[in-house]
C-alpha cells in the first residue's frame, strides 16, 4: 500500500493502487465515533472526491478494532436542551455531510472491519457494496439508547435487507455478527480478518479497473428507485448507447479478441 497523499483529523485518505482511495476513520480510542473534527474532515475528503476525475472506487474502513460506533454520544447527552428546532437543522446538516458519499458517481465499498453500529452502521449502508471481517458485528441500536434511527437507516436499511428484516433489527435493536449479516444480506461476502482489508482493496482495484463511464452510469442506474421493469429498460435504453461511441468499448472489444487485459482511459 502507499503512504498516505493526505491526512486529516480522525480521518486517513490513501491511495492504495490506481484508482483506488481508501478512506480510514481514525479515532480508534473512541471506537472511530463521528466527531465534530472527523465530520469536518469528512466533507472535505468528501468534496475532494468528488472533483478528483482520477478516482475509479473508494473504499471506507475503520481504524483498530471497530468501523464506527456512530454518533459521538457525549454529544447526544448534552444536546437534549437545545430546542427542537435547533437540534433539527444540526441533524439534519450531520445526516447530509455523511450521506454525500452516496453522490460520488464512482463504486464505493465499506470495509467493515468491525463494530458498525448506529450511525455506522448508516454510512456502511450508504456504500454500494459491504464486505465484512469475520466477528464484525453491525446493528442499529438506536432504540437502546432511547433514541428514533437517524444517518437515514429507516430508509437505507429496508433498501438493503427488505422491509420484515429491517423491523426486526430496527425494533429490537439486536446486534447481528458478520455470518447473519451475510445471510440478510447486510453483507456481501465475509472475509477473514488476517488479511481482510488486502482483500478488499484487491476487489476495489478490479473495479477501478473497469471501463470508468460504464462503471458510473451502471452506478447511477442502480441507484435509481425503480417502480417497473419497463422503467429500468427506458434508463438502460439511454444509458448503453451513450457507451457505445466511446474510446474503452473498443478497447474493451480488442482486449477480449487480444485475449489481454484491457486499459481503459474513462473516454
């Protein structure tokens, strides 16, 4: 892996291998809750992404020996007096600034490497795809502090593992280790923890490997709330001939008769 290119406050940006950004919450002592200095870092990693054509996957993990407990619970214990208006717009604007990995148009997949719980739990749903280590465990424990979900799991949960499934862990509040998460389909795949973030970015770098406007419009449309299959084939009957003029279907087509790996520009 290379050094890091920047480093921010409880927050790590690498580039691991062409392409490839690996973004590390970095509080370990505070099992990598969101800080107010991590979230300022955040959104600027964030926008920093976003204006970086060279970027074809981002990977997000945690630092020691959790991804991220969620929110910092210091503050939720002294926040209580501010009036409820006030402590709506704050939400609000935390929800929004986290959330914004969901707009980068590239391939994003959460590491997690352990604990993902609350509001981590949240920004793991937010990636497009979730690897686990073996013995993370990931839930949403709001109602077991008294509080409603926020980071937009009532939304994302449901999206990921269905409505019956997202009851039972938003109700009971129950932490699920990696094996029932990949059984949900909380998780795509459980890796052993030796060697697990190695793996990850070895995925990554596949991904970042493929043709980037491709990647980006099959993202785009994957995101799309799909109410028909007649829908999805009026986006994906836009969306293909867009790729057909482009410099990387030929290279990709010439690749496959060389019998070589194709190298693709995003042109």
């Amino acid at each position: 892996m290379s050094s890091a290119s920047e480093t921010l406050t409880h927050l790590r940006i690498e580039r691991p291998s062409d392409g490839v950004v690996l973004l590390t919450l970095d509080n370990p002592d505070q099992m990598n809750a969101m800080s107010d200095e991590m979230t300022a870092s955040w959104a600027a990693a964030i926008a920093s992404l976003k204006a970086d054509a060279s970027v074809r996957c981002v990977v997000l993990t945690g630092a020691g020996r959790a991804f991220s407990a969620g929110g910092n619970t210091t503050w939720l214990a002294e926040s209580g007096a501010l009036p409820t208006p006030a402590l709506r717009d704050q939400m609000l604007g935390f929800y929004r600034t986290w959330l914004a990995i969901r707009d980068l148009e590239v391939p994003t997949i959460a590491a997690v490497n352990g604990a993902a719980v609350g509001a981590g739990l949240g920004i793991a749903l937010a990636c497009d795809i979730r690897y686990a280590a073996a013995g993370a465990k990931l839930g949403a424990s709001f109602v077991k502090l008294g509080l409603h979900p926020g980071m937009g799991i009532s939304y994302l949960l449901p999206e990921v593992v269905g409505d019956a499934a997202a009851r039972d862990l938003l109700l009971t509040g129950r932490l699920v280790d990696a094996d029932e998460a990949l059984r949900l389909g909380l998780v795509s795949r459980v890796v052993e923890r030796e060697g697990f973030l190695d793996e990850v970015l070895a995925t990554a770098a596949q991904v970042a490997a493929n043709a980037p406007l491709a990647t980006r419009y099959t993202k785009v449309t994957l995101r799309r709330q799909r109410t028909s299959l007649d829908e999805t084939l009026q986006v994906e009957a836009l969306a293909q001939p867009i790729t057909f003029g482009t410099e990387d279907l030929q290279e990709g087509i010439a690749a496959v008769q060389a019998k070589r790996m194709p190298e693709f520009t995003g042109r």
